[in-house]
C-alpha cells in the first residue's frame, strides 16, 4: 500500500500543478481534461473535453483520494487562500511559469499583508534577446484568462536564425502564455550591452548572435580557444582533456580563480568518480606544485554519506537471497569493520571458511521458502550452517567428517587462533538474522525505522557521527508516517530512491572549481564553463506513460525534455565570459573512428559554421575548425607535440604521461638487467622444487610476486544451490575419503558415515546430483586399493617420512612416501593425474624425492604413481564390454647411471637455477624456450601455438607477459634465457617415451 499510495501522490500532484483546470472541474464532479482557450463555447464556457471511458478510472481513483484524506486539492485550496500574505514577494531567476504558478502568483497579489496593503508581487523571468522579445510580442495569442491555448508550432515565417528561434522555444511559450493571461512583462536589457561594440572572440559573436535572435549579415569568425569542442574516447578520457584545458585556461587568463570556473555535465554521476580521480593528482611544473581544487555540487546522498551507503547495502540484503557478496557487502563496510576492529587477515579467514562450508544463500533452510524453495530441513549452504560448522571446527580436533552436534558436520583446517576473527561475523549475521526475520511481516512505517536504525547501531556503534545523516532521513519519514501496516518491500524501495537520489540543490559558489549536474544557469555568470559528457544517452527520447492525462494535450507551458536540453546548453553558451569548453565522446575506444555528434551538438556545432568558421581535413573527413581531436591515451606522444592538438600548444601537462610517452616512443631496447644476487634462502622444499622442474615461471609468480593465478576473488558467488563438483573440490574431497577409507581398514561404517556426512552439509551436491561423484570417489577408493595390494604395495603399508638434506648450504625439505614391505620402493597416490599433462607434476615429484632419497642414504629406487585412469568411470566399459581400468600405474626411475653424488651434484644445480628463477622470470612458453636454443623459427611456431591455446589464460605466462605476449620481447636477452635453459632442458630431461630420469 505505501508504493501504491507514493505513486497516486505523486502522479495526482502532477496533474495538480501541470492540469490544474482539469483538478478544478473533478471538483465540481466532471470528468473532464483541462479546459482550454478553444474548446470554451460561447458564453456558457462548456467544456467540452471529456475523459474517455478508458480513463474514467483515474477521475475515480482521485474522488476516493480525496473523500479519505478529506482535504481539498491544492487548486481548489489556492484559489480559496485567505491572507495574511507578505507584503511583498519576489521571484527571479526563471525561464518560465506554468499557468498554476501564474494563477498562484496573482491570488497572492490579491491578498492583503498585515499592514493592510496588497502583496507586491514581481517575477524577474530570464529573456536572452530583446528582438525576440520583440517580434513574439506581435504574435500575443487572444487573451483568455484561466484557460491556456493549445501549443502551436512555431510559424516557419519568424525572423531570426533557426537554432536560436527553436532552441528557445520554452522562453517563446512563456510570452505566449502570460500573454494569454493579460500579463504584458517589461524587457530590461543588460546594462553591458551594446550593440555597436564588436564582439573580441568566436564566444562573444555567439552570445551576440543569441542576443540579437540572428546572426549578423558581415560576420565572420575564426576558431580561437574562446570556445572548443574536444572529441574524446571515453568519460576518464574527457576528465583528463577537462583538466589539461583548465590548466591552459588558468595560465592565459592570469587572473582566473578556481570558482571562477564550472564544470556542467547531464551525467555527472557517471563522470563525478573520474573527475574526482583525474583532479586529485598533483602535477609539478618548473619547481612548483599544481593541484586544481574540485568539489562535486550535488551527489546523491549515498555518495557523501557512508552511513547511507551501508543502510542501501542493508536494504538490499534484508529479503533478499542472502549472497556471499551481499552479505559481505555489509559484513565488510569500512563503518562496520572499524567498529569491531577488523583487518584484512580476519575477512581472509571468513574468505577462506566461507569457500570451505560452500556457503551460497539463505540464511536458513526455512526462510528459502520466500524464494520458492520449500524444503526447511534442506540446511546445506546456508549461512547459519556454515556458521556452526566453523564454531565446531574450531572447538573438535581434525578428524573424519561426520555429524557432531545437532547433525553439523565441523570442517578442518580451524583453530582456537581463528575463533577472534569469526566472532564478529557470527554477531554481524546474528543482527542481520533478526532484522530478516521481520519481513515477512506488515509494519507501521514507524516501527520499520525503527528496527532499521537499531540494526545500524548494532553494526556500526552509535557514537559514530555517519550515522546522523540516515538517522535525519528515517525521522523525516516517521514524521509523515501513519499507523497503517505497510510491506518491507515498500520501505526498501522509498528509502533507496531517496538515499540515491541527486539532493536537488546545487552550491555553485564553493570556492573551488564545482562540478554540476546539467541545471539551468539562468544567466549567471562563470568566466569558464565546462560542458562535459554530452553524449548519446543524454538525448535519448523518454518512454511516455499512456496512462499519463497530462499527455493528453499539448498546452503551452507544457515541459518538453528536448527542448529543456536545448535550452540548458544555451544557458551554458549564455553564461561563460571568457570560455566555453565541451567534451563528448567523439571518438571510438575500439576502432578509433570518429563518431557522429549527438543531435543538439551537431545542430550546435552547424550554428558555429554559420558565423564563417571554417572547415579542416581530419583523415579524409570535413570537421569545423573548433572541434579538436584527442587520442585514446594520456601518454600517447601526440599529447607532448607543439602542435600534436592544437596549434603552437603542448597539450598534456603529467610529467609522469611524458615519461611514459617517451618509452614507448623509443625502440625496443633488449632487456639486460644488471646482475642480481639471489634473494638468500636456508630451505626448500621438494613440492617447491618439483613445481619448478615443471614449469621454470614457479618461483618467480607464486613465490616473490605471490599470485595464484588459479584463483580469482574478483568472481562472484552465485548465490544458487551448487548441482556440480569443480575440480578441486572433486579433488579435496577425494583424497580426504582415500586417506580415511585407509586409515579406518576399509571399513564399510567409515564409508557410510562418510556418505552421510557430505550429504549433510553440502559437500556435494544435494537431491542426488552429488551421487555420480560419492560413487567415483568411493569407487576409485576400493579399486586402488586392491591394486596396490596386488602389486604388494599395500597403502596401509605407506609411510610418510620426514627427510631434510644440505645442497650448498641449503636445506631441502619434503616427505618420503616409502613402503614398509618393500624399502625399494615410492608410493604415490595422485588420483587427479590422469593424462599426460596433469602427470607432469607427479612425475617430477617423484623425481625429486627418489634424488633426495639416494642423497639421504635411503635405498629407495623407483617410485609408483597411482592415478585414476582418464577413461574410467563407475560401470565404464571399453569397446568389447569389458570394464574399463579405474587405476593406472606409472612407475619413475632414475637413469641407473645415476649414483649417490651425481644426484648431489643434479640437486646443487637444480637448486641454483630455482634462486635464478626467483628473482627474474623465465617462461618457457611450452616447447618455445628449449626449441630457442637450436632453431628460433621453431621457437616462433611453438610460441604462436601456446599462446592460443585455451589453457593459456591459465598459464603463469599471463600473469608475467600478459594475453597478447611478443615473442621478441619475451626473448629479448637472448644470451641470458640461453645460459638458464640450457642448463634447466638439461637436468629436467627424461629419456623419450618414458618416465626414466637421464639428465644431459
């Protein structure tokens, strides 16, 4: 009911400022439009404009809206007002009056103030042309009081230049109007005018031109930098462009100030966050700093007040499907993490556990019923699960999954140091938990801000000063409120509107440079005005409401947003004295073609023409000479040349664009860093060492620069129930149930359990979607197993051993995976490498851990892989009905060259070549790096062929060379990337065809 009562109110108020005829006849009961000059017939004055019988419904609507608030409309009420009145009333600075506003006005000349006298009244209206003016006043309608004319285009036979004529269409219908009234306004020219002075720039014959309603017969401009329109490729790029031509403007005018000038744009909420980018920076020039001070005029409030900001964020995550990213949109909010003291590790440990329990919606299994899912017992994914399992992981030792408390699974890898950091996301989703609770439930209005305002103190304390500017907002709508119960739904919706919407006032004098919304300036003057963003979104035609009676008819004095866009540029062009700087997108950011102006620009830039600016050649194309290109970037050269933009100037003032300019100008230069110690390291370990043996770009990416490129926080959650395993999760939960099904003597309660406990609290997928993966693991679990004990290498027989060697005063570290049975033997089990590729890792794993061994003294001589066959799944069959292999087994040697102090010797040079690896990147782009020692052709090809693969957007080579790598660049220091992998090819070689280990 409160949205449906918004928008009667705000449609019916409408009508009563725009049709305020129309209000008065539902008044006297007749169903009518509004009365206007020619539908008055005779002397009776019927109307004769019915509504029709389709919309009948909203002369009923507006009769039951009356009947219950019992109050009379505001017409009826005006036209009944009594005094006392002011004794005098002014009113400046418009371009127009509705008829409403005039009958308001002349009621209140009619009353008395208390001294006894009429109110004097005087409206100071804005009319940029005396001749104008002039020549309309011929054209004065009949007059006809209280009734307004029905619009007339605009005869095609005025005197005066095309664009000025229609561009002030408002300001002509304004005449017309007040003229239809019997109003007959004084015109007082400015008191600077003078018409026999000749304009000193391209700007000042444009405003004389406004002026005097038509261009002179003998003008003829010249472009000059009084008024430039500058084509740019994106909104950040026209704040860069802004600021370069403010800071020219300041250094030709030496008396210019920043509140001298404005920056206006029709999307200043788009463009504010750039601006505010681009302005902060401080730029150094000879020896002094330059910083432009900028203030952004009229923001919505959620963008000045972080308060608002985070009760926004509460709103939409009350009712709502609870996501992971809303949640924590709230959870992780600067005002709520200063007030329970929170830093970057505690969120990384609600990060981490949060993708551990696979928490994705819902609160709680009941409240999923809001969202069409009725299954109250269904708790897997839900935030107070995976709260309870955190809380019990943190409280139980590690050990087999299964139902503890109240049939919670508690997961692993917790301790007692995390219980400081989940604490307060446990309080945090308790508040949020009851505010949630209520929405299902009408409430006053009242009773709504209420709640609202004590969660907020609940989150975020109530000493902090953010919070006044919501707590303002929430007392103005308990002040209109009424008892009556409204939805959560409707609150939410008001509050965010409100809270996002512009402030509706704009301080332009603040001392600084203002940025603006698109308003109209009336004349008031700034010396530099700065029109940015006119873009195509900003004339897109608005989709009319057909229930809207107000469309009806077409009166004068009727808004036509066209028009008011029109008028708002020219109050623009009107109001700057020294400049006029306009920005749009002209360009575009892919092809880099020009694009064509939006409509009022063009007609704009055709009146520029028509003053006698010439034409220029831009790449093959006619442009005015007042439209000026840029290019895509700030650090293209273009920007440092004298005459790269405009004539004679160096554009850019950004040193640090300069020097960017400047290296990318300049030639490739082979990379030839000088020579780096490498960073001194006591320990090593042998998953580290394998990890380099596999791919020589390890070191450096996830050990000095610290990247996982397999994981991206930057994607969101979905907030739905997962119906599939990733890879990893198959994978973790696969060697978690094989280490159990081993440690527990295969038993068949162990499986039974496990099964139930991952069916519990989501592990894998519910409503059977996650028994095709139970199956494989289990599956695959009970097929190792017997193969391993028939090749008498039983799995309860592996032994992990601790081992540590000195290689060169370093210390190489890892686990021995040995047999008790057979001493000669590795046992390793990695279901995941199933192809060659996923082997790779394994293998020199094995590898590195059999040097280790020999270094050790231990006589281990070979090491087995146990791998899930690629081919395999649970009842897979092969091409002659046979069951397919679930097991496949590799074994890894050494060549039996190898002895006790060659495998010191590989591991001392392996050692050397991973610290070289650590401090500088070597990729080896597949094959490319070892086919570049013997034939650099082959290099390009096999180069060209990893990069477009799929799986290179994985690869550590997008992390260091990015998606579009060059093949010279990466192997610029062709001595350098020689000397390293000659020597890595070397002892990371196995013999063809083979898992035997024969380095070079």
């Amino acid at each position: 009911p409160l949205l449906a009562a918004w928008r009667i109110a705000d449609r019916f108020d409408h009508y009563h400022f725009r049709r305020p005829g129309m209000i008065l006849g539902w008044e006297d009961g007749k169903p009518v439009l509004a009365p206007t000059a020619e539908e008055r017939n005779g002397t009776g004055n019927e109307f004769l404009a019915s509504l029709a019988r389709s919309d009948r419904w909203q002369f009923d609507l507006w009769k039951l809206v009356r009947t219950a608030i019992n109050q009379p409309s505001p017409p009826a009420r005006d036209r009944n007002a009594q005094g006392p009145v002011p004794s005098t009333v002014l009113v400046a600075g418009l371009e127009s009056l509705s008829l409403q506003q005039t009958e308001v006005l002349k009621k209140l000349s009619s009353l008395k103030s208390t001294n006894g006298e009429c109110c004097d009244v005087n409206v100071l209206l804005v009319h940029p042309s005396p001749p104008l003016q002039a020549q309309w006043k011929q054209m004065a309608p009949a007059l006809t009081p209280g009734y307004l004319p029905e619009k007339r285009e605009i005869a095609v036979s005025q005197v005066g230049d095309p664009l000025v004529t229609s561009w002030l269409r408002g300001t002509q219908e304004t005449q017309m109007l007040l003229a239809s009234q019997g109003f007959t306004p004084k015109h007082t020219a400015h008191h600077e005018s003078d018409t026999s002075k000749q304009p000193r720039s391209l700007l000042e014959s444009i405003q004389q031109t406004i002026a005097d309603g038509d261009i002179g017969s003998d003008t003829v401009c010249k472009a000059d930098d009084s008024l430039l329109l500058h084509r740019c490729h994106d909104l950040s790029r026209q704040a860069e462009v802004i600021h370069d031509a403010l800071l020219h403007s300041l250094k030709q005018h030496e008396d210019l100030s920043p509140h001298d000038i404005l920056i206006v744009s029709p999307r200043i909420s788009e463009l504010a966050p750039h601006l505010e980018a681009v302005f902060s920076r401080t730029l150094t020039d000879s020896n002094h700093k330059i910083e432009l001070p900028l203030v952004i005029a009229d923001r919505g409030i959620r963008d000045v007040s972080d308060g608002a900001e985070l009760l926004i964020a509460l709103l939409k995550l009350i009712g709502s499907r609870c996501s992971v990213d809303d949640m924590l949109a709230v959870a992780t909010h600067r005002l709520v993490q200063n007030h329970y003291g929170l830093d970057d590790n505690a969120i990384e440990v609600w990060r981490r556990c949060i993708e551990r329990t696979r928490i994705r919606w819902g609160i709680d299994g009941p409240r999923r019923k809001r969202d069409g899912l009725d299954q109250p017992g269904l708790a897997a994914h839900t935030w107070w699960q995976g709260l309870e399992r955190m809380l019990l992981g943190i409280l139980l030792p590690d050990g087999t999954p299964e139902a503890a408390l109240g049939g919670v699974v508690p997961i692993t890898g917790v301790d007692t140091a995390d219980i400081e950091s989940l604490a307060p996301l446990l309080s945090i989703v308790r508040v949020i938990d009851t505010l949630d609770r209520r929405v299902t439930k009408n409430q006053s209005v009242g009773d709504w801000c209420d709640d609202l305002e004590q969660s907020l103190i609940q989150l975020i304390g109530d000493e902090t000063e953010e919070l006044e500017v919501v707590v303002y907002e929430l007392d103005q709508l308990r002040r209109v409120a009424t008892e009556t119960q409204v939805p959560y739904h409707d609150m939410k919706t008001i509050l965010i509107t409100k809270l996002t919407a512009a402030v509706g006032y704009q301080p332009l004098r603040t001392g600084a440079i203002t940025a603006t919304s698109m308003i109209p300036l009336r004349a008031v003057p700034f010396r530099v005005i700065c029109v940015a963003g006119f873009d195509d979104d900003v004339a897109e035609a608005t989709v009319s409401d057909h229930d809207n009676l107000v469309e009806r008819q077409q009166l004068l004095g009727d808004s036509d947003p066209r028009v008011n866009l029109r008028r708002g540029f020219l109050d623009c062009v009107v109001s700057a004295r020294d400049q006029l700087i306009i920005t749009c997108t002209g360009m575009s950011v892919s092809t880099n073609a020009t694009l064509p102006l939006v409509t009022p620009l063009a007609e704009f830039i055709d009146f520029v023409g028509r003053h006698g600016v010439p034409l220029w050649n831009y790449n093959g194309e006619q442009y005015s000479d007042v439209e000026v290109f840029h290019p895509r970037h700030a650090c293209s050269k273009r920007n440092f040349l004298a005459a790269g933009i405009r004539p004679g100037t160096i554009w850019s003032h950004d040193q640090k664009a300069l020097h960017v300019a400047k290296a990318l100008g300049a030639p490739p230069q082979p990379v030839m860093p000088e020579p780096i110690s490498p960073a001194p390291r006591t320990l090593l370990e042998l998953s580290s060492l394998a990890a380099f043996m596999c791919d020589p770009l390890w070191p450096f990416v996830r050990e000095t620069l610290a990247i996982n490129p397999w994981r991206n926080d930057d994607v969101e959650i979905p907030a739905t129930l997962p119906l599939t395993l990733s890879s990893y999760e198959q994978r973790e939960l696969r060697d978690n149930y094989i280490q159990g099904y081993i440690d527990s003597d295969q038993s068949e309660v162990f499986e039974n359990a496990w099964k139930d406990a991952v069916r519990a609290d989501g592990d894998v997928p519910i409503w059977g979607f996650g028994e095709a993966a139970i199956e494989e693991i289990t599956g695959f679990a009970q097929a190792v197993v017997q193969q391993t004990d028939e090749d008498s290498l039983p799995l309860v027989k592996r032994q992990a051993e601790r081992i540590r060697v000195e290689v060169n005063n370093l210390q190489i570290s890892g686990t021995l995976e040995l047999c008790q049975d057979d001493p000669l033997s590795l046992i390793l089990l990695h279901p995941g490498a199933k192809t060659s590729t996923q082997f790779r890792r394994s293998k020199y794993l094995a590898l590195t851990q059999l040097l280790v061994a020999m270094v050790a003294g231990v006589p281990a001589k070979r090491a087995y892989v146990y791998s899930q066959h690629e081919k395999w799944s649970p009842g897979a069959e092969d091409d002659k009905g046979k069951p397919r292999k679930a097991v496949m087994v590799r074994e890894v040697t050494l060549d039996n060259s190898i002895n006790r102090q060659d495998s010191q010797h590989l591991l001392e040079k392996l050692c050397t070549l991973y610290q070289q690896a650590a401090v500088s990147a070597y990729s080896s782009f597949g094959k490319a790096a070892e086919d570049f020692l013997a034939n650099q052709d082959k290099s390009r090809k096999s180069f060209s062929s990893f990069v477009t693969y799929a799986s290179y957007e994985n690869s550590l080579e997008v992390v260091v060379h990015g998606r579009t790598p060059v093949f010279d660049e990466v192997f610029a220091d062709a001595q350098r990337q020689k000397a390293f992998f000659n020597q890595y090819v070397a002892v990371t070689r196995f013999k063809p065809r083979t898992n035997i280990y024969s380095p070079e």
